[in-house]
C-alpha cells in the first residue's frame, strides 16, 4: 500500500483502513509479541505473516524490534533483527538470508520532498542482500542497497549503496577494506 499525495503538511498519506491496520499491528505486537522470550521466535514469526510479512525460512526477530508497517517487511532464512532494531518500513525493506542487524539499527525508508509546500512523504526501499552485517547503532537511510557479504560498521550513517564483500564505516559510511 503506497501513501496517496498529502493535501496538507497535517494530513495522513495513510488511508483511514491502513491507519486501523497499523493501530491493531501495535496492538497485537505490544500484546503477544513485545514481551515474549528468545525461544518464541517462531510466535513472533508467526504474528508477522498474520499482518503481511514476508517470511521465508526461519528467520529471527528479536521481541524488542519495531516494524513500523509489516506487510513492506521481507525476511529471508536466517535473517536476523537484533534487540530494539528499529525497521521504519513505510516503503519495502529486503533482508536477505544470513543477514545480521545487529542492536538499535535504524533502518529508515521514508522522507519527505522538501521542494514540496507540503513535505510528501517519499519513500524507497532498502535491501539488505545474503550475508550482510549491520554493526549496532548504525542508520540506513532510504534506497540504500547493502550488497552480498558487505559490513558496516557500528554507529555509521550509510547514504548511498555498498559494493559486495566490502567493509564501510563511519559518518557518512566510507570504504575501509575488502573484505
């Protein structure tokens, strides 16, 4: 479900139905989900197909996560969403198998078009692709691709696209090493 042009910088892009949508998905995660132990993993997996997630294989999803709108979450066997990830899905986000985000990462796929009067909401996906490791703290912003086997360093801020198999760091996100 895409956003629809916002009429004024108050108005919701969301339609009336997905805004109840999203009220029973914070719901039914605060109830069933947010508190649930380790082990619960399929539980939790379980609640996320029920709202339109993407689910293939068995891939981990800490209780602490936020996914903001599950049905634009793909997760692939072995994905892994650490403790208190944020997944900030208002567009797709694509993580593939084997793939680590690690603690408090930021993944953010929304933001606005500032030569707009009214700041419309823009979103772009963010992929994730096999074997990626997110270090903790880190910000993916909006349309960044992260290739194959590529790592990104704790606390980086990444902007653009990384190359496979490559080591980036930093604010912005600089190449550090092959891999």
């Amino acid at each position: 479900m895409k956003p629809k042009i916002q009429k004024t910088p108050y108005s919701s892009p969301w339609s009336a139905k997905v805004q109840i949508a999203l009220f029973l998905w914070r719901l039914t995660w605060f109830w069933t989900c947010a508190w649930t132990p380790k082990y619960l993993n399929i539980w939790r997996l379980f609640i996320l197909k029920l709202f339109g997630a993407k689910i293939y294989g068995i891939p981990f999803v800490h209780s602490t996560t936020k996914i903001k709108i599950p049905w634009h979450l793909d997760l692939k066997h072995r994905a892994c969403l650490g403790e208190n990830v944020v997944a900030y899905s208002l567009g797709e986000i694509e993580i593939g198998e084997g793939a680590t985000v690690a603690q408090e990462v930021y993944l953010c796929t929304g933001t606005h078009d500032f030569d707009s009067a009214n700041l419309q909401l823009v979103t772009k996906p963010i992929i994730l692709e096999k074997n990626v490791f997110i270090g903790a703290r880190t910000m993916i912003l909006p349309g960044v691709t992260i290739r194959k086997g590529a790592i990104i360093g704790a606390q980086s801020v990444v902007t653009n696209d990384i190359p496979p198999d490559e080591v980036f760091a930093g604010n912005p996100a600089k190449k550090i090493r092959r891999r």
